[in-house]
C-alpha cells in the first residue's frame, strides 16, 4: 500500500513526518511511502509577527482541501498548530507524545547580566516569563524585556547567538526529536544545533508555573475520516493515552476561544498516580487563572474538629556535614539544605526535587535545571538530548536516606515532637518523619495518611493500607482539603 503523507517542509516538520511513516513502517512492512513537502502561509511570511496573523490554522490551514479531496493520504501536524475546531471531513491519529515543557536559552555571555531580553513571540510565554524569572533565576535581574523572534528552530537559535537577544524560550520536544534523530539528512543540523547549544546555560521550565501551549509535544496525524483504508493501520500506531491528554487541553484552550494568541497555558500528563494537570495565565476577559492538581482517587473523610489534624511542623533538627561534593556528576538535590553551603561550582548540572528548593536555591545564586516537581524522583530528568550525553547522577540528602546517596546533612529528632495519639489525619513530609511518628506512636497506624507521590509515598505504602494514603502534590492542597 502507498501512502502520500504531506507536510510543512521546515526541518522540525520533515521530521516528524519521517517519525510517522517509520512507525508506519514498523506497524506494516507492505507500507511504501511518498512524502509531499510544502511552505504554509506562516512559513511563507515570516515578516509577519504572530499577532498579526490569522487566529487559526496559520502553518496548516493550507492542507485542509488536500485531506478533503484525497490529494493525499494523511498529513503530519505540530498538534498545538492546528486549530481547536477541526474540519468535519478529518479525523486525528497521534503518536506518543514527547516532553512537552518549555526550554529557557540564556546565551553564556549574557548569563550574569541584569538586564536580559528574552525572545519569544508567544503571548503565553511572554505572560509567564517575567513573573517566573523574578522567582527562578540566580540574579536578582534589574529588567526582563521581550522580544520578537520568528523563525524555525535554527534561525531562532542563530538570532539568540547573534546577539537579537539574551534569551530564547522553545519547545523542548522540538529539540528532543531533532538531536536523537538518526537520519542522515539531519546530521549536519544536529551539529549546528549542538554548537548554539554548547554557547548556553538552561532550565526546563516548570509546569507548575509554566504550563505549555496546548498539544505542545504532540504529534497530530490528520486523515480523511472516509478513508478507512487508512485509518485501520493508523489505529496500529495510535497512542490514546497522548490523544486523551491532548484532547483534554485543547478542550480548554477552545472554551476559552482557541487560537494562539491566547495568555494560557495548560498542561495534562499521566502520572503513575493519576493525572497531573496544570492551567495558569489570563482568560480573554482579562482574569487570571491558576490550577494546579494531581488527580488521584482522594476519600471523602473529614476530621470532625481541627485539632484532628496534625499541622506542619519540623520533627529534626539538621546538622550539615563537612561533604566535598565531586566534581564529575551531575546532582540531584532531595532538599534545598542538601547543597552545601560552601558549593560554588556554576558549571555543574543541578536538579531538584521540587521547585521551592530550585526558588530557595536561585535566591542564593544558584543555576538550576530543573526539577521533578514533587512528582517523584527521576521525573522530569530527560535532559540527555539536550547535553548530548549520558547523566550521572549523584543524589544528596541526609545520612539516613536509602538507596545510593551523597550525605551532606545528618538529622536528629526534636525533643519536642508534638503528641499524635488524639490526632487522626497526618500529612508526611518525609518518609522519615513517618518512620519517627510510627516508632513514637505506633497507633497512628490505622489513622488517614497524606504525602507526596514520590519516594515518601512508595516507602509508607509499604505499611499503612492503600485505602488509608492519600496523595497530595503539598502540604497546603491536602490541608485545604481537609480544613477548607
């Protein structure tokens, strides 16, 4: 069977049309395949700024009576491009979906600057950069300004070398795919692409505080929904948890009427625990939006009074210990208190576990890549495309931490550790402030647990009953929940 699978001609695009006919391929070694390249009115006119264009379908509204008339059989899409009402002939495909988080470039040169000027020309990214970068970088900036930046994606990066600005935000997923491409055709852009790379410093952005365009990561193969033919061997290829997540955001985005113009970010992803979703940025109407929660089966129970409730408190007391911190891996802090005071190495990749340790971190002057988000370790450390090597990570916490780890604190318990046994909900910080409440009362054992989804979770799963632990992405969201 032939199949023409048509798309924009830009590097990023050819690829990922490549990616599918490979899985095509792989679904149907009958398969033989026809590409059609072709320039979509913004390819065509990049003069023009994205606020000036048209509200929808700007690089694919030119392939709409293709899919119609049958000129071709499928085409590949950047599923965030296309716009959220589709038309009644076509019917979507996607494969799975790439790391979907924005990428913050700061060229080295202008990385101790306090006055940085960020490319980028969309309203979402422009809405949440200055407040996110007032928080998360290492230099109390004296002016954030942006810019516009068109392009494909080495044109940008050339423009942020050359010096149009500072810094540049991009897809993360557009760099992914095109630096582990293994086709020959990409070879000479991977290495452009890795000496731009080689002149910046980098940080993943946050989904909790930068919630993507939505679809952003996600591939969308559009066929006509007459052609069975053809549908019945994309089905092979199909990945429905991607579509469902997808699906979810541009719902959204439509509700508040579509378009990339649009100051919202939002954000959905399967989490082993539920369904991470996050949606922060401005309505149409000028109100500010701000949702953040892991989705998980959560019970009904209430405490009858508030002294039920055992409220954040501190059970250790930290010492820090006298730790040289080696120079040839890359670190991943359990805890802000975990990087030595001492530590001073700007050249070294460090990624934390959650983001209030990357905030507490930056405000004393440290570079972050990024980090987990209080979704678990390894979560969110994909970053070997990026560096071009393999990680070595090397964690740092307190003595009494399992597995493999770098020591740099020891804790010891409080003499004041307030009583439980009248108290009925808990929520751990940490495994080992469990461990300490179990030893002290051990019949706190049937009462309702709370944490986080990560290592604590995994490690008190193991003794309280899965009915009775809950999971809460803070402190704050289960005591809301229980307190109001």
């Amino acid at each position: 069977m032939l199949l023409k699978i048509a798309s924009r001609k830009s590097d990023l695009a050819r690829l990922q049309a490549l990616l599918v006919a490979d899985a095509l391929r792989k679904a149907d070694s009958s398969i033989e395949i026809e590409h059609l390249f072709s320039a979509s009115f913004g390819d065509l006119n990049p003069e023009i700024s994205l606020d000036k264009m048209p509200t929808k379908g700007a690089f694919t509204e030119d392939f709409k009576e293709g899919i119609k008339n049958n000129e071709f059989d499928i085409v590949v899409h950047s599923w965030k491009d296309l716009p959220t009402d589709l038309p009644a002939h076509s019917q979507l495909f996607t494969l799975k979906r790439e790391d979907p988080r924005d990428l913050l470039l700061v060229r080295k040169s202008s990385s101790k600057q306090l006055h940085l000027k960020v490319l980028t020309s969309s309203p979402r990214r422009i809405h949440h950069i200055i407040p996110f970068l007032k928080d998360f970088y290492p230099l109390r900036l004296e002016e954030i300004e942006t810019a516009e930046v068109r392009g494909n994606i080495p044109t940008r990066l050339k423009k942020l070398i050359q010096g149009d600005g500072d810094a540049l935000i991009i897809a993360k997923a557009a760099l992914d795919r095109l630096l582990s491409s293994e086709v020959e055709e990409f070879n000479d852009l991977k290495i452009e692409l890795r000496n731009y790379l080689d002149q910046c410093r980098m940080m993943i952005l946050p989904l909790s505080h930068f919630p993507t365009a939505a679809a952003q990561g996600a591939l969308a193969i559009e066929v006509n929904k007459n052609n069975k033919k053809v549908i019945s061997v994309l089905e092979k290829i199909h990945c429905s948890d991607t579509f469902k997540n997808v699906r979810r955001e541009r719902t959204l985005l439509s509700n508040f009427g579509g378009g990339c113009h649009q100051k919202l970010g939002m954000t959905s992803l399967t989490h082993q625990h539920g369904n991470y979703f996050s949606v922060s940025g401005q309505k149409p109407d000028g109100e500010e939006i701000k949702e953040l929660n892991l989705e998980t089966n959560l019970n009904d129970l209430k405490p009858e009074a508030k002294e039920e409730v055992l409220e954040a408190t501190s059970f250790f007391d930290r010492k820090r210990l006298s730790t040289e911190v080696p120079k040839d891996c890359d670190l991943y802090l359990a805890k802000d208190y975990a990087l030595p005071e001492e530590y001073n190495n700007q050249d070294q990749i460090i990624f934390t576990s959650g983001v209030l340790s990357w905030k507490k971190l930056a405000q004393k002057g440290h570079w972050i890549v990024g980090s987990s988000e209080s979704l678990g370790e390894p979560w969110g450390t994909n970053l070997e495309e990026l560096l071009g090597r393999e990680l070595k990570w090397l964690k740092l916490s307190h003595t009494k931490a399992p597995g493999k780890n770098l020591s740099t604190y020891e804790l010891s318990p409080k003499k004041d550790i307030p009583e439980l046994k009248n108290k009925r909900f808990f929520y751990w910080m940490s495994a080992s402030q469990f461990n300490l409440a179990l030893e002290k009362s051990p019949e706190i054992i049937d009462k309702n647990h709370a944490c986080g989804p990560g290592y604590t979770h995994s490690e008190i799963s193991k003794k309280v009953p899965i009915d009775r632990l809950e999971i809460y992405l803070s402190y704050e969201k289960w005591y809301q929940s229980k307190i109001g």
